[in-house]
C-alpha cells in the first residue's frame, strides 16, 4: 500500500463499546492479560513463535520448512513471486481498461471491472471520478474487502512513477508514516526482495509492521510495468511486541504508458488487500481504506513530481536487471524533507506499501 484524515472515524471510537477500544490503547494503560488457557501442546508453540506455522503446508514441505525456520534460512523456492502472478496482474490491465473505455467517468452505468467467476463476488464502484475510479468486493470467509483502483496521470512519465513507488530509500523522505523501510533479502534469480515496513496507524492504534515479498517486471514488448507483493514470514524478521504483525497483505500494481516509458502520461491499476487486525466494524474500515487508497496515489503522484522538478536522483528500476538489484541504491537529496516528529503528525493517515 495512502493517508487519510478520518476526523469521523476517529470520533466515532467514543462510540464503540470499552472492550473494542482495550485493544488500540496505549500499551502502558492497558491491563495485564491473564494466564493463557492454552494446551499443553499449544503451550509447546508458543515457545517457539512462527516455527508451528512454518511447518504447516503441502506434504513433503513441512520438515524442509522448520529445518529452514531453526536455521534461519528464508527459502526462496516456495515464497518467491511467480511468474503466473505477474501475468495474472498484466490481464486484470488489459480487461479493465477496456471496460473503461466503454464506461467513462460519469456514466449512469455500474459495471464490475472483470466479470467473475459464477463463485466470486461482484465488484462495487464506490468512487468515480474524472481520472479515478475505485471498486471493491467482499473477501469470502471474512469482514473485510478487496480493493481495486483504476487511475490515469499525464504530468509525469511511468518510468518517473515506477520507480518512485520502488525506491525505499526516497519513500524515508518522502512518507512521514514510515517509522522503518528496508530491503532484508534479494533473490539473484528473479530479482525478487523481501522488504520489512514498519508504518504509523492513527492514534490510538499501535504501529503496524509487514514482511513482505516483492517482485516487479518491465515488459517492453508489450509496454506494460508490473509490481505484486504478498505477505510473507522471514526469520530473521520476528514479531516486535511493539508493533501489530499484518499476516495478510496483497497488493498488484501495473502501469501501462499512453506513449513510451519516457513520455508523460500513464494509466494505472491497483488491486490491494490487507488485514490490519483492528476490531472498526465493517463499514468504518470500508470508508477508511476507501477515502485513504486516494490519498496515497496523490501522495505518491506529487513525490513523483518534486523528485522530476528537482532532479532528485531515484533508482532507475527499468533499467537494472534483476541480478543487479543488489547493487547499492541511489539516493535521494531531498532538501528539508526529514521525518516529521511524532508530535506533529496527523493522528488519522494511513500508509500503504
């Protein structure tokens, strides 16, 4: 994953009942839990964190998995972005853009973006504008839902904005919700990272952290740009009791240029899921995450703006092979862009990898 004030949403916590509100306040006014009620052989798990769950899986899997959980090792052969995942996203372009096209900004109509299968849910437009729209759908099995963002901007070029979402380094700068963004793991094969984030939730939430993994493709045949990341577990990465681990987190971006990858203008889709394991009821986190996807792209549109004004220097992605993504990252100078104190900022946005 976008910031959002949410006055609203903040004020209708006072609504909500006291046991909903235990579990965002401040760490030191929050009661001791009392002794778990757990077996024995949950007990045995919970001495060793992740370990039980990384054992889990397909047959065959599970002992290479906990040998590789002791050893610390992160196995890149099952948790590295596939090359099915990324043609996947470049379809979901293709398909949406011709719905667009037969569907502009104002239309009395409703269409779903893709047509589902007979067992998924439909999508919903809940936010149609000039140059953006925004659909979401329920995600069976829980309260939440799936987002999906189809936008256009004429004012920078895709290898501008590309690489300004890729780049940790200038996001430090740029992004004053960010408390830590760094690279843990490279996959020489595939130019896949692991990244861990670790961003501010609105007051009185805790801090969320995600360990995810990231893999992005340029096809220049087809000019289209690719990025999909999906929560993962490393070992070197355990849970801080400082911060709330997000288990599940999806997103998919991919960009397609008006022109070439060097000539302003672009149009973009972003499709994207997360559990932040808040108790807001349904709605609330509806219209949080819904007002806050906006505010993100914007947020991310005007970095790519000043570093193009500025000549600030970001990370050509495109152009690096993925073997090369290794290699150190150039960073950006931006002047007076120091993270904001804590004191100073706004206690209703919201980040997004």
């Amino acid at each position: 994953m976008w910031a959002r004030y949410w006055g609203p949403a903040v004020a209708a916590l006072q609504l909500l009942p006291r046991r909903f509100l235990a579990v965002w306040a401040p760490r030191r006014l929050r009661p001791s839990p009392g002794p778990p009620a757990a077996s024995r052989a949950r007990a045995r798990r919970d001495l060793t964190p992740g370990l039980w769950r990384r054992g889990q899986g397909r047959p065959g899997h599970g002992a290479r998995r906990l040998l590789a959980a002791l050893a610390g090792v992160f196995v890149w052969e099952e948790r590295r972005i596939q090359e099915e995942e990324l043609r996947r996203s470049a379809e979901e372009m293709k398909r949406t853009r011709e719905m667009v096209s037969f569907f502009p900004s104002g239309s009395e109509e409703r269409p779903e973006p893709v047509m589902p299968a007979c067992s998924e849910p439909t999508w919903e437009l809940v936010m149609d504008k000039k140059h953006f729209k925004l659909w979401r759908r329920p995600i069976e099995g829980n309260h939440l839902y799936q987002y999906r963002v189809f936008g256009t901007y004429t004012d920078v070029t895709p290898r501008q904005f590309f690489n300004v979402q890729l780049d940790t380094e200038y996001r430090k700068k740029w992004d004053s919700l960010v408390i830590k963004l760094d690279v843990i793991e490279r996959d020489v094969t595939t130019g896949s990272e692991v990244v861990h984030w670790v961003t501010h939730f609105p007051y009185p939430m805790y801090s969320r952290d995600y360990v995810y993994v990231r893999r992005y493709n340029v096809d220049k045949e087809n000019n289209l740009m690719v990025l999909v990341s999906r929560a993962v577990e490393h070992p070197s990465i355990p849970e801080d009791p400082k911060y709330v681990r997000v288990q599940t987190y999806e997103s998919q971006m991919v960009i397609r240029p008006h022109k070439t990858f060097d000539e302003n203008g672009f149009d973009y889709l972003l499709t994207y899921s997360d559990n932040p394991q808040t108790m807001f009821p349904r709605y609330c986190v509806s219209w949080m995450v819904s007002s806050g996807m906006p505010d993100f792209l914007e947020k991310l549109h005007a970095a790519t703006l000043k570093a193009k004004r500025m000549e600030i220097e970001v990370r050509d992605y495109i152009s690096a092979r993925p073997a090369e993504s290794s290699g150190s990252e150039s960073k950006a100078s931006l002047p007076n862009a120091e993270h904001k104190p804590e004191g100073t900022r706004s206690p209703a946005q919201l980040g997004y990898a």
